[in-house]
C-alpha cells in the first residue's frame, strides 16, 4: 500500500465505527483523507463516536497539529507511532478507555502544548522523556492508573501552567524540581501514594500561586499542620468517610 493510502488509511480507521454518517460528510475528514500530507486538525469527539484505538498509522500524518478524540470511546494504547506526529500542539483524549503505558516516545512531540488524557485507564510509569517537552504548557494526566515516581525531568517544565496527576497511584517522592514550574497556575498531586517531606521550594511555590492545587489524600505526604490547613480543596477533592449508620460519628 502506498504511504499515502496507508496515511488515508489512518483516517480512514478512526472514521471506521462513527455512529453518525454525517461525521464522514464533514469537508474536514474529507480533506484529511483525500490528502494526509497537508492534514492539521482531526477533531473527532463523541458521546460514543469511536469504539476502537488509535492505529499505527496515525504516525503517518507528519503535518498533525490538532487531535482530539475525547469522550468517544476510544479504547486501546496510545501507538508509539505517536511520536513521529512532531507537529502536534493539541493532543486530546480525555474520557475515553486508553489504557497502557504512554510511549517515550512521546518525548519527541517538542511543539506539544497541551496535554489532556484525563479519565482513561493509563497504565505504567510516567516517561521521563515527558519533561523534555518545553512548550507544554496543560498537562492533565488525572484519574488514571498510573504508577511509579515522577519523574524528576518533569522540572523542565518550565512553561506549566496547569499540572495534575490527580487520582493515580504514584509513589515516592515530591520531586525538588517541579519549584521550576514557576508559571504554575494550577498544582494537583492529591490521591496519589506519595510519601516523604514535601521540598520546601516546591511549598514556597505553590504558597504564591493561591488556591488552585491540593496533595490530599497521599496518608504518607509529609505537609505539615501549617501547610496541610492551606489546602483549600481538601474537602472537597478528600472528603472525610462519611460513619458507618451503625456506629456513632467522633465528633
């Protein structure tokens, strides 16, 4: 198959389960299969508009600058192939079934800016790769299974003005070097398993950044009383276990 039709092909695939036929009418999925090469934006996004994953061959569309699937059923891992889309700006596919590990080679996405795949099924450890994405300015990596450390590369993002890990189950340390996420406007490590002493810098930063962050719910985070009492969204992102009808509520 020529590269091409294999690159029609990609398109083609995620067209392949629309529930709408009016989707396939619209001149963006036209012109994106009558010409991968010059395709920049493929927006396809549901309740319920795509019941497979993303293929391989969506590496094929080197001039993708735009791709949003979310909230249409998505299923399946991100293909490495991801990685040769080295024009990608936007990459959206939160609230869908993603599962897997991300790929390192996401790393090679230099022009990303903004992240969401919130709401999936991630697997695997966070790619220290990941950090060396300069540009990226949203990354929404919540409620998901994600594992291992942060990576302490993740302090090269310096142009983060929204960060959350929110829901995973991470462990170890806060890493020192997210005090360099200096534009950081929005800070959530909260229901995770973290542990140890939060870095001061790290403190420092967030104390001047005002309400939008929270670490609860890591039981083994170190915070400190004065610390812990200016997470404004505990009670709300951690609310307290409600008592059991048949026992009497400590006041």
């Amino acid at each position: 198959m020529a590269v091409r039709s294999v690159a029609a092909a990609a398109v083609a695939l995620m067209l392949v389960a629309c529930t709408s036929a009016i989707m396939e009418d619209q001149p963006m999925y036209q012109g994106c299969v009558a010409s991968p090469a010059t395709c920049t934006t493929l927006e396809i996004f549901g309740p319920n508009i795509i019941d497979g994953s993303i293929p391989s061959e969506i590496g094929l569309l080197t001039n993708l600058q735009r791709l949003s699937l979310y909230n249409a059923q998505v299923n399946g891992p991100i293909p490495s192939e991801i990685g040769l889309c080295t024009a990608l700006t936007m990459f959206n596919f939160h609230n869908n079934f993603v599962e897997g590990q991300l790929p390192s080679e996401m790393g090679n996405l230099t022009e990303l800016v903004y992240m969401y795949g919130y709401n999936n099924k991630l697997t695997g450890t966070l790619p220290e790769q990941l950090g060396g994405l300069k540009k990226l300015e949203s990354l929404f990596l919540s409620v998901n299974n994600l594992t291992g450390t942060i990576p302490e590369s993740f302090g090269n993002l310096t142009s983060i003005y929204q960060f959350s890990l929110h829901k995973n189950k991470l462990t170890g340390t806060i890493p020192s070097t997210l005090a360099n996420m200096k534009n950081s406007l929005a800070f959530f490590l909260s229901g995770n398993q973290l542990s140890g002493a939060v870095p001061e810098d790290v403190k420092n930063l967030i104390m001047m950044k005002g309400p939008k962050w929270s670490m609860c719910g890591n039981e083994e985070l170190e915070m400190g009383d004065e610390f812990k009492a200016l997470d404004r969204n505990a009670a709300s992102i951690c609310p307290a276990p409600k008592p059991d009808e048949n026992e009497t509520a400590v006041v």
